[in-house]
C-alpha cells in the first residue's frame, strides 16, 4: 500500500474507536484555534441567530465542547461593539448538547478588527470608495470576519498591531504602482489584527500570538491579497526575532514575544500545496523559537486529494475540490514556543463513519465550518 494510503488507513481505525479527543495530560494547558465560519453578511445578523440557534451553531459549540480547550482563537465571528455577539456564543458554550458537557469561558479578548473599516481611499480602481474592497480588510461591514479569544484563565495585559502601515514594513511586498501614493500609505499590513496577548495561566504567563491573514487568492495578476499574506505571516517571523520597526496600538516599539507563548491562527496558507507565496510559512515554521507539533486526524487522511504534495493527515481545512477550489489543505496552526513541552495534539477532523463525523458534514454538505479545530497540549517548564 502507499504511504499515503497507508497513514489514511491507519488513522482512520485509530479515529473510529476515539472519536472525543482525549483530555489533556496532568499539568498541560490546551491551547486551540477554530475558524468558525460564524460571520454574516449583515451586522447584527450573527447576534439575532445566536439569539434564535441554528444547527450551524450548535455544530460548532458542541466541537468547542468536545475539544474542552482551556484557550481558544475564534475566527470569522462577527464583532461587535457591545460584545453582543460573542456574549451570546459564551452563553451557548455553557449550554451542554448532545452528550457534550458545556464549557465556560469567563475571560474573553475581541479588540476591534479592521475587516470592514474604510481607507477613505478606491483601493480596487472603481471609481468609488465603498466595502467590502475599498476596506483595511475585506469585509461588508465593521468587525465582518473578525477574530475573538476565549480563555478560562485571566488576560494578563496584551500587545495589538491593528494600526500599523503596510508600508512601514521594511523590505515589504507591496504590488509596485498598484494603489495611488496617499493609498498605498493608509493601507494597514493586518487584515484584522496581530496580537501578542498574556494569560495568567496555572503554571505561569503564557502569551498568545494571534492572527488571520488575508487568504492569498480573489486579486489579479498584482497579487495584491498574495504578497500581503506574506507580510502578514511574516510579521511573525520577524516578531519573534526581535526586529524593531514595529509599533503597537499602544506606542510601544520593537518586537518581544517573551516565551513561553503559542502561535495561532488560520494562516491561510499551507507550506506544500494550494496558492500563496510558501517561504513565507515556510520561514515561519523553521524559526528556531518555534516547535510544530504537526497535528493530526483521521479524516483529512481520509479526504487526501490526488496530485498534493502534504500529508494529508495534516490538513486543517475541507476546501471545495478541484478545479472549483484548492481541495484539502493544511492552513491552520498551534506553534507552540519552543521550550513548552507537547504533550498532545489533533485536528478535530472525525473520519468518515465516526459517530461525531455529524459535526464537519460529508464533502460540500458543511455543517459547521469548512474549517477544522486544531489543538495542541503544552507544559510549561518548571520555573
């Protein structure tokens, strides 16, 4: 048999008798990243359907509640100001279903995102200045796609980099000549934001990298949306090098990431197939203060697509197949820093005839999101 073959085989007898991911080892901390696909075109949609249910949601509280992370990344919930929407999906989290015992998060993290917010300025050359393309980030109103963290343990003080320019990163991607001068110089590098967020966790400070950069496709022949997830990602990089040109939201230059800390997010990008500029990921994940854990299930083994170059097992994400999309790819992550201990890890991706299988649907049927939880197990050193 081949290997790839092989592993599907493998992880699919293995994912039929576990079907709930195990709980984390005495003393380690589950740290978790989640695209939920609960945005909405309209503001205050997302709020009214919380308020209502939908199987859609319950999909998605109930693979929180399975999982059990004690910090999670939510991507793609719609913010907004009054914390409304995510006050409700707190709620829901504590509402057990299904067999699932509820799950209570009582400090939470949802600054604003630029996804939605106008430049001011005809980013895409229409003529007009108008959402979702004329945005800092693609969305059809404010707080569209944005990002929440979730914790069962306090914030201890965070770091956000929402405003800073593009174009102060050196050596940067921008497309030459592609936007006006005064554009090009109110363009944001985050598409939502990057944070750098402390948790007063049992055993001591861990922070949390957090990002969604914008996926590295819907442009032209620029690459506009590719050479800027590059610069996303490789804030990150260059973050954890401890470059100085950044400034955060609050005044504060240079980059830090004091260790111990986890790196989360849907990158939107995967190191071996798919679309985008890959040294960036790639740089990424061979920085030296990071460690990969590679996580794994026995569904995106199940769902290898012909002609990829990745392990299957590693995917994160259930993209449409070719040549209506890029298939099965790997773009989301947990990195933890490298001197926390791995004491576990998966992607919550059950394969097919799992009685949880329910909860990610069967080819185009979504039932929750096309994205999958990814979740790694760190322990602290002894301080």
């Amino acid at each position: 048999m081949a290997r790839r073959g092989l592993t599907a085989a493998l992880l699919l007898a293995a994912g039929a008798a576990l079907a709930d991911p195990p709980p984390p080892a005495p003393g380690a901390l589950r740290v978790a990243v989640f695209n939920t696909a609960l945005s909405r075109d309209v503001a205050g949609a997302l709020a009214h359907e919380l308020r209502l249910g939908s199987r859609q949601i319950d999909a998605v509280a109930e693979i929180v509640q399975r999982v059990r992370p004690d910090i999670v990344l939510l991507l793609e919930i719609d913010r907004d100001d009054a914390g409304t929407a995510l006050g409700l999906f707190v709620e829901t989290l504590r509402e057990g279903r299904r067999g699932a015992e509820g799950i209570d998060y009582p400090h939470s993290f949802a600054p604003p995102s630029n996804t939605g917010l106008l430049t001011g300025h005809d980013l895409d050359g229409d003529g007009e200045v108008r959402r979702p393309r004329d945005a800092q980030g693609f969305g059809l109103h404010e707080g569209h796609y944005a990002m929440a963290l979730l914790s069962r343990f306090p914030i201890a003080g965070a770091r956000t980099f929402q405003t800073l320019l593009w174009s102060q990163m050196p050596e940067n991607l921008i497309p030459p000549g592609h936007y006006a001068p005064e554009a090009e110089a109110a363009l944001r590098l985050s598409s939502k934001s990057h944070w750098d967020i402390g948790i007063a966790a049992p055993g001591g400070e861990l922070r949390i990298l957090a990002s969604h950069p914008t996926p590295p496709v819907f442009d032209g022949p620029e690459d506009a949306n590719g050479r800027r997830n590059a610069d996303e990602i490789g804030f990150w990089t260059r973050y954890l090098s401890g470059e100085d040109w950044m400034t955060d939201d609050q005044g504060v230059r240079g980059g830090a990431a004091t260790a111990p800390f986890a790196l989360l997010g849907d990158l939107n990008a995967d190191p071996a197939d798919g679309d985008g500029r890959r040294e960036a990921i790639a740089a990424l994940l061979a920085h030296p203060r990071l460690t990969d854990p590679q996580p794994r299930s026995a569904g995106g083994a199940a769902a290898a697509d012909p002609g990829h170059a990745g392990d299957p097992a590693l995917d994160t994400a259930a993209f449409r197949k070719p040549p209506e999309g890029p298939g099965a790819l790997r773009v989301d992550f947990v990195l933890p820093s490298a001197e926390l201990e791995i004491a576990g890890s998966g992607v919550f991706w059950p394969a097919p005839g799992d009685r949880l299988r329910r909860l990610v649907g069967e080819g185009d049927r979504i039932a929750s999101s096309d994205h999958r939880l990814v979740w790694v197990d760190v322990i602290a050193p002894r301080r």
